[in-house]
C-alpha cells in the first residue's frame, strides 16, 4: 500500500496489534496527548493535537493534524506547527496546546510557545494564520502576548479564543505560587479587537485552594443560557481531572459568578477536554484519554509503546445541560457511521453464572442497554469486558445505592484501580452506553448525565464479554451490540 499522493502519509492498515483502538482517534505513529485547535473550517473538521513524532515520550511538542468531513473518519494529514523559532524551540518545550477561530475566511491558531533561557521557563501566546487549513505561518509579530500578568507564576499555557457580542475573549490559564502545593490556580480572561492585539482584562477563575494548584487547558462558552467554564487542575483536592463550572458571566467587569461545580468524567483517563462548535451548531467535546503523573493513580503512560503508538482521544461528545445546570456529555450521533453489525435482545434474563455476549474476537464494540430497576431482584448487576477467565474489567450498577463503578483491578497486569460514580436516578428506567475498543472503555450513564473514561491493557486472550448478579436475578429491557469498523479508510 503506498503513500497518499496528497499528503505523502504512509495509510494505516489493520495489522495487528493488540492495544490500538479501532474507532478512537490516535496517531500515526509515536506520542500524543491534548486535543488542539478543534474548528470545522471550510467544510472539514480539524483535529491538531500535542505530538511527538519522534518517538513514543513526551518531548518536544509539535502540533499533529488530522481531518474528517463527520467527526469520526480521520485522515492523516502533515504536521501543522513545528517549534523551529527562539521563543518555541527547545527538547523540553515547543507549541504547547491552543486553540482555532476562523475570521474573514482565514483560520487562526492560537498555541504557548515554551523555551527554557537560563534555567527558566518562557510561557508566551503566540499566533499562526493559515488561509487553507493545510499551510501555516506564524505571526512575525508573535509572541502576541508576552507572559503572564504581573504575580502570576512562569506556567501560562493553553489559550482557547472565541467570540461574544462582536469582541475576541481568550482564556489562559496559570497560576499563582508554581504547580506544587502552594500554587493556586487561576484562569486569566484576556480581550483583542482584532486577533492581533491583547488587553489583560483579569481573572475569572481562582482556586483559593479549594480547586488545584494550577489550572490547565481552560475553556469557556455559552450554553443553554449558561457560560460553562472548564478546565484540567493540577493536584485537585479530590483528583477532579476534568473540572467544569456553570454560571453567568460578566464581560464588561470581567467577572465570572459560580452556580454549580462538577466532575465531567469521574473515570481514570479524560484530561483536556476542549470544545468547538459543530456544523450544526452542536458544542462538541473531546479529551485526551489519558492522566498524567499528579494524578496517583497513574503510574506510566501504558505499555502501547511497543506498538510504536501512544495516546488516544476520546469518542466526540455532543455537550447540554439538564434542568439542574448538570452538564451532559454523550457521544455524537456521527458514531452510528462506523457500525458495520448489530445484535440485539429483548427481556434478556441474568443469573449469577455469566451471561456471555456473543462479541467473538471482536474487541471494539458498543454494547447499549436498558433496564428497569423493579425487574432487577438483584442489588447489582455486573457487565464484564474485555475478559477470560478471571481477568476482566468490570461495570458494576448498584441499583439500592445508585452507584455505577468501573473496576479495572483484574483487568490488566499494568495497574489497578476502582471509580465509583454515583447516580441520580428518576425513576425506574435507565440506560447504559459502554464503549469497548481494545485498550479503552467509556461508560455512559442516563443519556450521558454521568461519564467514567478509562484506559485498560488487557491481553490478546481477553475477548469476552458477559453479565451477571452477584446474587438472585435480573431481566434487563433491552441489549444491543454494535460491532465498530476502523475509524480510517482500509482501502488502497
């Protein structure tokens, strides 16, 4: 299979491999992490991304790129951004993540220059223009902001742009004292005219050390009569990895009022979420599936290296608020696209020997279901993937203390871990969606009201996919398996 003759990219090819994902976005090749730059421009959605295309750890952050007319099929396309200027170029630094706006019909990417001079590190905003979304130029001006606002630390990173009420916001977050458990984090709000040029306004989110010692990949925008903001803290007292707020905003005084707190994923792996609008005007959301090393359940990065990958973003989610400002995330109806089969279930009874699914070898799956708790004689009802044998990772519902965890303790040999997220149930009746796609699992509580994310390793063996009650009985409404196709075109 030769090169594509419009990129000169090597086409991925299902070889085998036991860890890469089939439908969940990761790189060709080598390291990445944090989704950048999301916009759909010019009739394409674009996805850059922290990259190192060198090897598999982190270093030296390039900006990959990929494009898809649907969210879910990606094509590879040649790196975006390169950190080949003073204030960007160093082994420990380069274009950190940012963001994308499009304006007059030219695409702007906003991204941190890092560099290390004299021992210290050099966070500043700076600015790429492209005018087809496939060549770019940086700013002869840039950095077009120079550093953090005066008393904030040296970490200032992640601009995310948008605009309200004909004006440019951006948000940057940072901190106050360092990253280490004195730093408080901060998220600054910064005002432009024209893209180019950048007025401090103030901040519009502190921790008061009640939120993380640094706050991380900010983002802030207007939904269902609400500005969201959200953001990935550093050492957050009880590990929230994925932080959102919901408010009112007030530009003109630069003051942002907290009605409610939240977890956006309570699982292991979602860091960086970043949002962008779709061509219908939906707010998507995607992450980085993955934590880093403050996080204490997370040890390394996985052992996906020895197939020459590592990194892998999350299913989009198409983003909303419930009547209590509660924020829900469920993936984009665009998924449907990659489903090649289906098997279905009615009234499907489930005892305490397994009840196994008829998912055969195949490893990347939707598994979609639909109960009502007064047909559950059982207080739990268990559904195990990825499994065989004694080795599973298991999703545990607790109908009495309306609890749904995720246990990848027996999954792997790599590491162990339990997250337990509760629930609010209305009624009777609810629904579960579970992604399975090789090395990762996404659960969907209620139409996406709870999220729990998580990376597992399991071996070549673990292929299984079963439910059962710890004790009496339980008959569950509906099942259904979608069977998943590759999210990249097999075709020479």
């Amino acid at each position: 299979m030769g090169k594509d003759r419009l990129t000169g990219i090597q086409p991925r090819t299902e070889e085998e491999k036991i860890w890469r994902p089939l439908y969940h976005f990761t790189p060709p090749t080598a390291w990445m992490n944090d989704p950048n730059g999301l916009i759909y421009y010019k009739g394409w959605y674009h996805l850059f991304y922290q990259y190192n295309p060198n090897n598999c750890d982190w270093a030296s952050m390039h900006w990959g790129h990929a494009v898809s007319e649907d969210m879910v099929h990606w094509k590879d396309m040649p790196i975006a951004l390169t950190p080949d200027k003073d204030y960007d170029c160093h082994p420990e630094g380069g274009c950190f993540s940012g963001s994308a706006v499009e304006k007059d019909g030219i695409l702007y990417l906003f991204y941190t220059a890092t560099t290390i001079i004299d021992g210290e590190v050099r966070q500043s905003q700076c600015l790429v223009t492209s005018c087809d979304g496939s060549h770019f130029e940086k700013f002869e001006g840039n950095p077009v902001i120079g550093g953090p606002p005066e008393g904030a630390s040296a970490d200032f990173r992640d601009p995310k742009v948008f605009c309200w009420n004909g004006k440019w916001y951006m948000v940057v977050g940072g901190t106050v004292n360092g990253t280490a458990k004195d730093g408080d984090g901060r998220v600054f709000l910064y005002e432009s005219e024209d893209l180019y040029h950048w007025k401090y306004r103030g901040a519009v989110l502190k921790s008061n050390g009640k939120l993380g010692t640094m706050f991380e990949c900010p983002d802030l925008f207007f939904l269902d009569g609400k500005w969201v903001l959200t953001c990935s803290p550093m050492n957050h007292p009880e590990y929230n990895k994925a932080l959102y707020c919901v408010g009112e905003m007030d530009f003109d005084n630069c003051r942002y009022t907290i009605e409610k707190i939240g977890n956006m994923d309570v699982g292991f792996d979602y860091y960086a979420p970043q949002s962008f609008l779709d061509a219908k005007g939906n707010r998507i959301l995607m992450a980085w599936q993955n934590g880093w090393l403050w996080m204490p359940w997370c040890r390394d990065w996985g052992p996906t290296s020895s197939e020459n990958w590592r990194g892998t973003l999350s299913i989009p989610r198409k983003v909303s608020l419930d009547k209590d400002w509660n924020l829900c995330m469920y993936p984009v109806e665009e998924i449907d696209e990659l489903v090649c089969r289906k098997i279905a279930y009615q009234m499907l009874e489930v005892g305490t020997n397994r009840k196994y699914l008829p998912v055969a070898e195949n490893r990347s799956y939707r598994l979609r279901l639909m109960l009502d708790v007064e047909k559950v004689e059982s207080r739990d009802l268990e559904i195990c993937v990825l499994g065989k044998g004694h080795q599973y990772t298991m999703i545990s519902v607790d109908m009495i203390g309306q609890i749904v965890s995720v246990d990848k303790s027996a999954g792997d040999c790599y590491e162990k871990g339990r997250m337990n997220c509760p629930i609010r149930m209305e009624g009777t009746k609810l629904d579960i969606c579970i992604l399975v796609d090789r090395s990762c699992v996404e659960v969907y509580i209620d139409h996406g009201r709870h999220c729990i994310t998580t990376n597992v390793y399991p071996g070549k063996e673990q292929t299984e996919c079963w439910l059962q009650t710890p004790y009496k009985t339980a008959v569950i409404d509906y099942v259904q398996i979608d069977f998943m196709k590759p999210f990249w075109d097999t075709e020479e």
